[in-house]
C-alpha cells in the first residue's frame, strides 16, 4: 500500500471530479470551446487536487504528484464525430 487508507478518497474524489469537469466541458456545441473548458477545468482541479494531496499525503509527496499528472493526462476528452 503506497498511500494510507484515509488519503486514498482524494484520488477517487479527483478522478471523479475531472469526469465531471469533462462532461460539463462537452455540453457546448463548439468543439474549440469544449477543448478549451477541458483543458482549463483539468488543470484547475490538477493544482487544487495536488494542493490537497500535498497537505494530506506529506510523506508520499512526488508518487502523489506523479499519479495526480498521469490521471489528468490520461483522460481526454473526446471529439464527437460529426455525421453529415
């Protein structure tokens, strides 16, 4: 076990938060406009998410910081395809 049952939430919580943030990002119709929420809204979450874990996780600090960037890289949005 990397991290302490009590932190493990503010992982989950991250990831939930950065599917929410992505599904919000993609109601515009504009796709430069979802790309660009998607992009803000991650990195938004990435430093509140890592201030957080930096606050709760201080023994662990750099494996924290390297799972928060794999998971905000990881998840992208998705382009929907346009049908004519």
């Amino acid at each position: 076990m990397v991290f302490p049952l009590l932190t493990q939430p503010i992982f989950f919580g991250y990831l939930a938060a950065i599917a929410g943030a992505l599904y919000l990002s993609s109601k515009p119709q504009n796709e430069a406009i979802n790309l660009y929420l998607a992009f803000i809204s991650r990195w938004t979450l990435f430093v509140v998410f890592a201030i957080i874990s930096f606050t709760y996780i201080p023994e662990n600090t750099l494996i924290a910081m390297f799972l928060l960037v794999y998971l905000n890289v990881t998840f992208n949005p998705q382009i929907k395809p346009v049908i004519l």
